[in-house]
C-alpha cells in the first residue's frame, strides 16, 4: 500500500501525462496534480482520436455502419461487429443459422484471446517487462493469420454479415484452431511462469488500486475490471446471445480488487475463451451460414433497440433508435472502456505515478474504442 | 600563495618538478574558480556545482599532498553525499530561487569588502613569513596506519565525529518524519 | 423478481396518472412506465419521466443496485424536443434492463445531474453536453469532452451542418 | 619520469578506448541478446551480425544537432553527460585486468571506483534538474535517491571483502585468491560464511547503481519517458548512454575481481587476462538476462530493499566478519 500522504496544495504542480507518453498506449491525456511521485488529482482529457462514430451510424445505412464497428477498438474488433449484428437481426427479426452461430463464437473468442494477449504484453510492458510483449505478438499472430484467412482482415475485421456470415470457414481454418489450442495452452502455462511468479510482478500489483465493487457499480465498470472487483457479471453468462448458452465455460472472477486480481481475471478468461473455441470446434454444426430470408435493404421497425455483448473490454451496447428508415435515427454505442478508465480519475488520487500507470494498465484501454 | 615560491630556482616547465607545479597551479586554479562559482551563481543548483568543483580540486590538491585516502574520502563523502545531501535540500526549500535574503543594508557592501581585504592581506602576509620546511612523511597515505590511528591516538575524535553524525541522523529522520501524518 | 419491484417502485412516481399505453417508442408518449419485450428490444423496463422526477427515477434504480451502462440523446426535431435516455443495468443474473427517458423542449434544453447519484455518469453527461447542448444543471464539470476545449457547435443535433 | 607520464598517458587512452569500445559493442550485444531472448533477429543487416551497427550508430548520434530545450539550464544540461561519462572512465585506470595489465595500480583501488561512482549522481542529478522537464526531475531524484541508498551496502559489502584480504588494493584482492575457484571470495571461508550473500547483495547493488532494470527507475520509460535523459538527443545522450555501459564494465569488474577471483582460472591453471574478460562478460551477460525478463519495481520498493534489507544483512555480515577474524 502506498504510505498516506499529506496534501500541500501549494507545494504540488501539474505533470501532463500525454496526449504523447509511453504509458497511455494511445493519445490519452491526463492531467496530473502531483505532490512529488503522489497523484493529487487527475484529469483525464479524452477526444484526441475523437471521429464521431454516432454521427455517421445516423448517415449511413445498417450495412454501410458494419465497418465502422471494428474501427472502435483495433484490438478486439470483432466482438463490436457482433453486437451491431445482433442487434440488427434481432430488430429486424432474422433468423440466423446455428452454423453462424458457431463461427461467430469460435472468431470473436479467437479474438478476445488476441486482444487479451495483446493487452497481456502492453501491460507488462508498462511495468518496465519488454520480452513477455513480444512472446505474447508472436502467439496473437497466429491468431491473426487464422482470421486473416477466414475474414480478410488483420484488425479491421467486417466479417459478420446481418443474417450470417461473408464466408464460411474452410477445414484448413478448424485445423488450425485445433492445433493453436494446445498450443496456446503451453503458451500460458509459460507466462504464468514467466510473468505471474515474478516477486516484483506480484509485489507491484498485489493490493494497489483497489477498486471496490460499489465504485465499479457507480461508474458502470464491466468486464475484467468488475470482475477483478469480485463482481460475477459477464454479459454472455447474465444476458445470454448468440449460442453461448451451449457452452460451457466459467467467468473468472478475483475477490481482492486490486491490478492483479484484474490481470488474473484476463489470464484465466484466455483459458475459458479456448475452452469455448474447443468447444465450438468440436460441435460445430453443418448448415449455411447465412440466413435464408433476409431483406436486401434492412430497415427497422419503428423503436429503439438495445444490444449488449461482451467484448474484450467489458459490456459493449449499442442502442438504435429507428424511425423506421434504412438508417438509424440515432445510434449509440455504449462503450466498456468508456465507464472503465472513468474510474481512474478518482481511484488514482493519493496513489504514486507508477502505480496508477500500473492501473491505467489494468483497465486494458483502448483510446479509440473510448473517443469514438 | 605559490608554494613553489620556496623552491629558489625557477624549474623548467617541462622537467619533473616544473609539470608538478603546473599541475599543481591548475588544482589551485580549479578550487578557487570552484569555490567563485559556488559564491557568486544565481542559481543554488549552479552553486553545487561549483561547489563540486572546488572539492574535487580541493581532493586533488590531498592527493598532491601525497594522502591519496584522504583526497578519494574527500571525493566519496563531500562531492558523492555532501553536495547532493545539499541539493536535496535545495530541492526542498527553493521555490523561489532569485529571492535575496532580506535587504541589504548601505554599509554591507563596503563593511563586507573590508574584512575580506584584511583576511586576504593576513593571509598572505602570513604565508609570506612563514618557513615552507618539507615534513617528513608520517605513514606514506597508508589504510592501515590511518586505522591504527584512528583506533588508538584519536579514537575519542573519531567517536565524538561518530556521535555527531549519530545526532544529524536523528535529526533528519525526526525532521522527515513530521511531514507525514503516520 | 427485480423486474416487478423496479416496475412498482417506478410506477409508484406517477401515482395518480394514467399508466401510459403501449405505444410505438418515436412517437410521443405520455409519462409512465413500459415493459418491453425483451426479445425483440433488449430491455426490459421503459419509464418515460419528467425532468422533475428523474433524480426520483435514478435514485430508485440506485437503491435497487443497478449500475449505469450510459446516458444518451436524441434529437426529436419534428416534436421540438430533445430526449434524455438513461440506460441501467444490473451485475447480478436476474437481468433488468432499465431506460429512464426524459423529454425536454429543444430551446431549453435543461434537466438535472444525476452525476451526484452515479459519480459514473459525469463523462456521459459531458459527452451528451457536447452532442446535443444539454446543459445538466448542478453537473461540476460542464466542459466538453470528446470535442474541442472550445467547441460550440453539437454535432448529434439534426440541423448540425459541418 | 617522462617515461611515467608516457606510460600514465597511454593507459589512459587505451582506458578510453577501452570503455568506448565496450561501449559501443555491449549495445550492440545487449540488443542482439534482448532479440534473442525475445525470439527476433535484432540488428542483423550492417556488416556480419550487425557489427557494423556501433560505429554507423555512433555517427548517427555524433552527427545529430544538440538540442537544448528553452528554459533549460544551459551550462548544467551540457556539463551532465561529461559528468557521466568521465568518472566511469577514470574508473578503468585502476582496475587490475591481469598481473600486468592495469593502467595505474593503486593501493586504494576499491576506494577509487567508489569515489568515483559517487560522482554519477551528481551527472544524473544535474541532468534531471538542467532539462527543465518535470519527468527529467522526477526521475533525478529517484535516481539519486537509488544510487545513495545502494552505495551503503555496496560499500559495506565491498568493507567485508577487504576486511578478510587485508587490502584495498584490487590486485592484491585478486592475488589473494588465486589458484582455483575454491579460494574464490564467493565461497564461504572460515573468517566470512556469509561472502555467497555478499555477492549476492554486492551484485544486486551493482545493478542498481548503474540504474539497471529492474532498477532503472531513472529512466523508467512507461511512466517517466526516457527519465532524466529524456531531452537528450544526440551525443548528449551519446554519451550518457556509453556512460551507463562504461559502469556496467565496471561494476562486472569490480564484482569479478572482489568475488571471482580476477583473473584467476577456475581450475588453477593458466591464470589470464582472458579470464578476466570471460568473467565480466559472463556477469554483464547476467546483467542482460535479468533486464530482458524482469518487470521494474517501484520507488519504495527499491528503497525498502536497500534500507531494510540489504543495509542491516550487510552490517551484520561485516560485524560477523570482523568478530571471526578476530577469533581465527
């Protein structure tokens, strides 16, 4: 823990930590009212990769929005994409084949596990470890060259398609993701014995931060930052879409509040997200992949319509108000990150500098997934 | 002023003892221009630094003077702890560095100049009159016998110094100490 | 379970008046509270308040231990309105999804903080700020937060030119 | 004389060649060993495994304009890479590399590296402060505080060694083991049981002092930039950066020849400069390992370290010295 401080208000001064620094992997400013290596206050200033998504989800039609989805979040796009088909085929009624289904699962677990692994390296790179980024890049390009093949896309995925999918996997594809399972598994095992022993490792994250539930509650944090908080909320368990319900897997959930029950958290959901892979490729039915009956120009029923899923990041929700037209009159996208990082704000007061960078590592940001 | 002074004949530059005096003149040049930065900087870091340069002259004058232990002791505790002890300090109280300590009254100035000048000329008068005798050498710098020493002859100043830095200890922790709450 | 003691607790704010009908959302509706089928809309309860009574609305929700998934406008400019819409969720497996809607004219756009309820609901109440113009009265930091430091223009609003 | 002061001349250019050519190729080594660890090739492309890399990098760096950021500190911002690099290199003069390879061998060998690696602090201190960058100072002043905090039980530590050989001098000390790794310093003896810990600490604290991960709280990029050479470009951070490598050299020399055995051959054969330099790159090897595997630790972490650990066990290990050569 850190020792308490004392509050000079004349004696502290303002340290700029971005829009350009090492540690905000991204263009994210804070404002920081320091007294020496202890954070005062802090200000966190968003909109530097601000591109008004919303605006363009009300001038675009549904179909000419899906692409958009994966520019919020670079690193876990495909999750985004599902929500917005979700949320389409279930105001517009569509019927979705169970062969969709899967592959939606089995791609956007796939690419949970690369995000989680992405964030898995930047992370302990922020605390000053460099090699275990680059072990985690090289098993997340697998991962890539495995939905590269399928999508076309490395990062930008607009793989999803109202009513199916773009393209049906190929057996190349389901081989392998059979052989990156294991693979994978040794690959974690590895890491926990690189990274998670580490004394320092543990003694840099054991019991700073702490985030109590409550506080995840009043900024609406989800994901692996609620779970790390001891909260059992997992949108795939609690609201269950797609064919989730057919899976069986466990959310990992830490007690302890700190940065590492938050790092456990997304180490042990790689372990759940190929348990469902696993499963996915085992039972993964014959069928079509795209729905038989489905408007060539989708328009929705007058109302609005709510969507959440949970992506890499936590709870994404995408809410569409329609006025019955091909486009959306409104369309929101409620991002996880968002109410994520508004948490640091105030939980990083009294802390020192490195470990509410340690912190802001935690919470697995992705700046433009938060701007929009 | 210039020991060589004694020496009678005036040594060639480039023969043994000349290049010792020379040497000997820019370790003089180097303290003194040290010890000016030092009193004259604006800045109080730039004054650290020059007193950084006037100790290491000052510790290469030591070993000049044939105490090798004393000069590297100089250059360990004075320019490795004293000096950033200082700048610490520094750091702590200075946020406004260009205040000058009060106002100066009308005959400071003068009153100052004055007792500098009459420091300077007993000085050197003194170092006119005295007698340069080369002593003999007591232990050639050795560890060893500045230990024994230390041990039998001047253990009551070595302990005394002990105890004073016993004391500034304390009174840096109690110091550090009352800034926290805990 | 939560569902109907949430639906209960909501209605009870508008005792007296006549529950609302089930009307298409986009049109105007009068104050009341909705169910909403879950399947076809992806939440569960839908209470329409007047600014007045949202802090009564949110502190409802708070007490029944909802988190806050985001705050929202939109622009209803054929109605000359403009639209809050709150969106409240729960961590625990008995989902409720709540919306908390509140309709304010669109020359005075005005309604209060809930930022002292849910510490959460700053950013989402700047953010709205800044595409709509909202002002959220007792709201500490009312500076805009995705656009420019000093932006004066809201882009969500429908007769936003570039 | 003049022969003396040809001699001292030529030790101390080939002192500097010296360093700056360890310099030059531990980058070098160290990158293509961070890449190997981290399974990429690392500088490959100039010239045969990348050894050209050094010399085209230090064009790059000497042919960079200096810039000096506005409001800094003009004459401390210049003077602190000169501060950094000189003493590290005047610190090659007196170490032994073998019987009859040392610059200028001193009687008080070890007190002269120390006096000298005192002195880095004051480059980083005035680094930090003459940049006139908030990060620059933060990241001084943990520096410092590290290099102070760890100079105690280095010093105490390296008090024990000499405690045990009877001298400060670093070619004695190495003499005095010589003939085989059993009579290596790091081996408990009958005067000292504890030398394993203080090589232990000695090492630990060699890191450290030359601001190495995961003590580089002075740089520590993910939090303060680059730290306090964060507005260095060019040679300035040129010389900075030979600096840290020329302390690294050091430091594996000064842990070589007080717990290794110098240039002693394990197995008591053939005794030998090459000895001497496989031991320090075997440590400095050590010393790149442990950067490329381990997370930094924090600021009180570091100082908790020092002062409530390393200072007491090496206190009570020179106690403990000093009572059993008085018995034995």
């Amino acid at each position: 823990m850190s020792a308490p401080i004392q509050l000079r208000p004349d004696e502290t001064f303002l340290l700029n930590v971005g829009p350009q620094h090492p540690a905000t992997h991204g263009v994210l400013r804070v404002k920081m009212q320091m007294d020496g290596e202890y954070i005062v206050k802090a200000e966190t200033v968003l909109g530097y990769v601000h591109r008004m998504h919303e605006k363009m989800g009300e001038n675009r039609t549904y179909a000419q929005y899906l692409p958009n989805l994966s520019r919020l979040d670079y690193l876990g796009a495909l999750g985004y994409t599902h929500g917005h088909v979700l949320a389409i085929e279930r105001a517009a009624g569509i019927e979705v084949p169970e062969r969709a289904e899967y592959i939606r699962a089995i791609t956007v677990e796939l690419n949970r596990v690369a995000s989680h692994l992405f964030w898995f390296g930047a992370f302990v790179m922020d605390l000053g470890g460099f090699s275990p980024l680059m072990y985690a890049i090289q098993d997340r390009e697998h991962i890539l060259d495995m939905l590269e093949a399928v999508t076309g896309a490395r990062l930008t995925y607009c793989y999803y398609r109202f009513g199916g999918l773009y393209n049906d996997v190929d057996d190349d594809f389901i081989e392998a993701a059979k052989r990156f399972i294991p693979r994978m598994r040794k690959s974690l095992k590895k890491y926990d014995a690189l990274v998670s022993g580490n004394i320092i490792f543990q003694k840099r994250l054991e019991g700073i931060a702490p985030v109590s539930a409550e506080m995840c509650r009043k900024y609406g944090a989800t994901g692996p930052v609620a779970r790390g908080s001891g909260i059992n909320f997992d949108v795939r368990k609690n609201e269950p879409y797609s064919v989730y319900p057919e899976f069986d897997f466990d959310v990992p959930v830490y007690h302890e509040c700190d940065s590492l029950a938050r790092y456990k958290v997304r180490m042990d959901e790689m372990e759940q997200s190929l348990r469902i892979i696993e499963q996915g490729l085992e039972t993964l039915p014959d069928g079509p992949i795209m729905a038989e009956k489905k408007p060539k120009n989708i328009k929705l029923p007058v109302g609005d319509y709510y969507q959440a899923v949970e992506t890499a990041r936590g709870s994404f929700g995408i809410r569409i108000v329609s006025d019955g037209d091909k486009n959306a009159y409104r369309l929101k996208l409620r991002s996880p990150t968002y109410s994520n990082m508004h948490l640091f704000d105030e939980a990083c007061e009294g802390m020192l500098i490195m470990d509410a960078l340690a912190f802001m590592g935690s919470l697995d940001l992705v700046i433009p997934e938060i701007d929009r | 002023m210039n020991p060589s002074m004694a020496i009678t004949e005036a040594p060639g530059l480039f023969t043994a003892n000349g290049l010792t005096g020379l040497i000997f003149l820019v370790m003089m040049a180097v303290t003194l221009i040290g010890g000016l930065i030092a009193c004259t900087a604006e800045r109080l870091v730039r004054s650290v630094a020059g007193l950084i340069v006037c100790f290491i002259g000052v510790a290469a004058l030591y070993y000049f003077l044939n105490s090798p232990f004393v000069a590297l002791m100089q250059i360990l505790i004075y320019v490795g702890a004293v000096c950033i002890t200082i700048a610490f300090a520094i750091m702590l109280a200075a946020p406004e560095e260009n205040k000058k300590n009060g106002p100066a009254g009308p005959l400071s100035g003068p009153l100052a100049f004055i007792t500098a000048g009459i420091v300077t000329i007993g000085l050197i008068v003194m170092a006119m009159r005295a007698k340069f005798t080369s002593l003999p050498k007591v232990n050639g710098g050795s560890v060893k016998e500045i230990g024994i020493q230390f041990l039998t002859s001047y253990s009551m100043v070595f302990e005394l110094i002990s105890i004073v830095l016993l004391i500034a200890i304390i009174g840096a922790l109690v110091i550090a100490r009352a800034g926290r709450s805990k | 379970m939560i569902l109907e003691t949430t639906q209960q607790a909501l209605q009870a704010l508008f005792a007296g008046s006549v529950p609302a009908d089930e009307a298409e959302a986009g049109t105007p509706r009068g104050n009341g509270v909705l169910t909403r089928d879950y399947k076809t809309h992806g939440y569960h309860l839908d209470a329409q308040v007047d600014a007045a009574q949202l802090l009564a609305a949110v502190t409802i929700l708070d007490e029944g231990g909802f988190f806050i998934e985001s705050i929202t406008g939109v622009d209803w400019i054929k109605e000359n309105q403009l639209e809050v819409i709150y969106d409240f969720s729960r961590y625990d497996f008995d989902a409720c999804r709540v919306v908390i809607r509140t309709r304010i004219p669109r020359d005075k756009p005005e309604v209060p903080t809930i930022s002292t309820i849910y510490a959460g609901a700053n950013w989402h109440e700047r953010e709205t700020h800044d595409f709509f113009g909202i002002k959220f009265a007792g709201h500490p930091h009312l500076v805009p937060l995705l656009l420019p430091e000093d932006a004066d223009f809201h882009p969500l609003l429908k007769d936003f030119k570039a | 004389m003049s022969l003396t002061l040809l001699n001292v001349i030529v030790a101390v250019v080939i002192a500097i060649a010296f360093a700056a050519v360890n310099a030059a190729y531990l980058v070098w080594a160290e990158r293509r060993g961070a890449a190997r660890i981290q399974r990429r090739p690392g500088p490959n492309i100039n010239g045969p495994f990348g050894l050209l890399q050094p010399p085209l990098d230090g064009i790059k760096l000497m042919t960079k304009q200096l810039m000096i950021p506005g409001g800094a500190d003009k004459i401390l911002f210049m003077v602190a890479p000169v501060l950094a690099m000189a003493p590290a290199i005047m610190s090659f003069v007196t170490i032994p590399f073998s019987e009859g390879i040392a610059a200028h061998n001193m009687e008080l060998g070890v007190l002269v590296i120390f006096a000298f690696a005192s002195m880095g602090a004051m480059a980083i201190l005035f680094a930090g402060w003459g940049s006139r960058n908030k990060y620059s100072v933060m990241a001084s002043v943990r520096a410092v505080s590290q290099n102070v905090s760890y100079e105690i039980p280095m010093l105490i530590t390296a008090i024990t060694v000499v405690m045990t050989t009877g001298s400060m001098d670093l070619k004695e000390i190495s003499m005095a083991q010589s003939g085989g790794f059993w009579h290596w310093n790091i081996f408990p003896s009958l005067q000292s049981p504890l030398m394993p810990i203080s090589f232990i600490i000695f090492f630990i604290c060699s890191l450290a002092e030359t601001n190495r991960a995961p003590f580089d709280l002075g740089e520590a990029e993910s939090e303060l930039v680059a730290g306090f050479h964060t507005e260095y470009g060019s040679m300035g951070f040129g010389l900075f950066f030979m600096g840290e490598y020329a302390n690294i050299v050091i430091g594996a020399s000064l842990t070589t020849i007080l717990f290794l055995g110098g240039w002693d051959c394990p197995f008591g054969m053939f005794p030998g400069v090459w000895w001497f330099l496989l031991k320090i790159y075997l440590l400095i090897a050590t010393f790149i390992w442990i950067r490329w595997t381990f997370p930094r630790t924090t600021i009180y972490g570091l100082l908790n370290l020092s002062w409530k650990i390393l200072i007491p066990i090496s206190l009570f290990n020179l106690l403990l010295t000093a009572g059993l050569l008085k018995v034995f």
